[in-house]
C-alpha cells in the first residue's frame, strides 16, 4: 500500500503548476497581443484582456494587407515551412529505416563499421559542417529550393540507432518464417516490420517534424528569395523590419502564434502514438 502524504502531494501539485504557470504565461500574453490594436499594444502595461483585432491581424499577416507595413505576407512562408517539415521527416524515417534494416538483417563485411561511421556523425551537426555542406549545395545549383532546404538535413544517426536497436528485439523466427513463405527482405520489411514499428515511426514523426519546423540557420543561409522563406525567418524579419517605433508588435505576435500553431497540432494530435513509442516495450 502506498502512504498518503497530503503535504508532498500538495507540494509535489505546487511545483507543477508553477512550471506550468512559467510556461504558458508567455504563451498567453503571445495570443492576447495577437487580439489588439497597434494603439493597444503601446499601453503601458500592455492589457492582459483578448482584444477585438485578432482575424483582422491574422489577415493582415497571411495576406500583408491592411496596416501591415512592417510584416512580409506570411501564408507562403507557413508553406515553405510545412513542405520543408513534412519533407525532412519523412527523409529521416526513411532513410533510418532503411539504413537499421540493412545494417541488422543483411550480412557484409564491416557492417557494424558502417553503422558506427553513422552513429558518430551525432557529433558533427549540420552548425558543425556547414561551411563544406554550403559549397556542396551551391554547387548543385540548389541554392533558393526545396532540395537545399530539406536534403542536407534528412540524415539522422539517431533515428538509425532507435530503429536498429528496435530491430535487433524482433525474434529471428519472424525472419525466418517470412524467408520459409517467400517472402523478399522488401516484403518482410513491408508486411513484418513496419507493421511493428508504427509507434517508433509516430514517436520520430513529432520529433522529426519539431526539429524540421523550427529550422532556423540552415534557411537563413541557402535562402536570399523571400518565396523560399519558412515562417522562423519571418517572424525574425518582422522584427528586424525597420526601427523599434515601427515594428507593429500585434502582426509579430500574430505571426508567433502561427508558427506555434502547426508543431503544437501535431504533438496533441499524435501525444498518445508518442509516448507510447518512446516508453512501450511490448512490440
């Protein structure tokens, strides 16, 4: 029987809902400017009520009418971002899940060299090798596309390692009973282990999708086109648009609150499908 200690519980809830607090507060004040006017948001202090400008604002900053003069039209660029999200992590997932799959299941020599060549380009982040993965870009022309957006960023060691690791817990008896039905090694990944490995693949779909959304440096370098923009470049462009007297601060809200919307989406929608592939071990 567990001992009821209702001075632990009570503090135990007070430091999570003082974290939560901390969190969310800057959050919060994020939407209410988002809802009032450029007069509004020039009180001191700024009013912690909803305002009446919301749609208006957003409208503003999807489509760069009304008063905005200061934020570049972001529905595009909300674009660019999910097409590069989306592509990054479903190059992630799966060139890992190619990669484990060879690496566990075909036998050749050095393979366990290779997936260690693989497994320490953890310390080599694209902010480490960037100079040399710029040059290699440029020279294939994919400056200012979507190929230099997501390309250099689809390898994962990581994800190669969860995957290898998964794989390495799948009882031989499957492999060998898709071998004695004959099946190919594409079937029995197709037909054995994707089947399992659908709450893994949920799991690095979100991380995946986060890191991918969230991409800052890497655009800010292969970009100077504001059409191949992602959303982190312009809300930073926003911001930096003209003088501090001329920065509408409701239209960089609304642009925040935009660029939180899709990532947050996507971990409520997929919150159960994640926890239950980082923590489940009954495959």
């Amino acid at each position: 029987m567990v001992e009821r200690r209702p001075l632990l519980t009570f503090f135990s809830h007070l430091v999570l809902i003082v974290g939560v607090a901390v969190i969310v507060f800057p959050i919060y004040v994020t939407f209410i400017a988002s809802t009032q006017s450029s007069e509004q948001m020039r009180q001191v202090p700024m009013s912690l009520v909803p305002g009446t400008e919301f749609f208006r604002n957003m409208h503003s900053v999807l489509y760069g009418s009304g008063d905005n003069t200061g934020v570049s039209p972001m529905g595009h660029m909300l674009w660019v971002t999910f097409v590069m999200a989306i592509g990054v992590t479903v190059g992630k997932i799966t060139i890992s899940l190619l990669s484990a799959f060879a690496i566990v299941y075909f036998r050749f020599p050095g393979r366990n060299f290779f997936f260690w060549m693989i497994f320490i380009t953890l310390m080599l982040p694209v902010e480490v090798r960037i100079s040399p993965t710029y040059k290699v870009v440029s020279d294939l022309g994919l400056l200012n596309s979507y190929g230099g957006l997501i390309l250099p960023l689809i390898a994962s060691a990581t994800a190669t390692f969860l995957f290898r690791q998964f794989f390495l817990t799948v009882p031989d008896e499957l492999a060998e009973a898709a071998r004695i039905d004959g099946a190919g090694p594409l079937r029995f990944l197709r037909d054995v282990l994707l089947p399992l490995s659908v709450t893994n693949i949920a799991a690095l779909f979100v991380i995946q999708f986060i890191y991918g959304w969230n991409q800052y440096l890497w655009p800010l370098l292969v970009t100077t086109n504001e059409d191949m923009y992602p959303i982190v470049l312009g809300l930073k462009r926003s911001i930096g648009a003209g003088g501090d007297a001329a920065i509408e601060w409701q239209l960089v809200m609304a642009t925040a609150v935009l660029a939180m919307v899709p990532p947050a989406l996507v971990v409520m929608l997929m919150q159960r499908w994640f926890v239950k592939g980082l923590v489940d071990t009954e495959k």
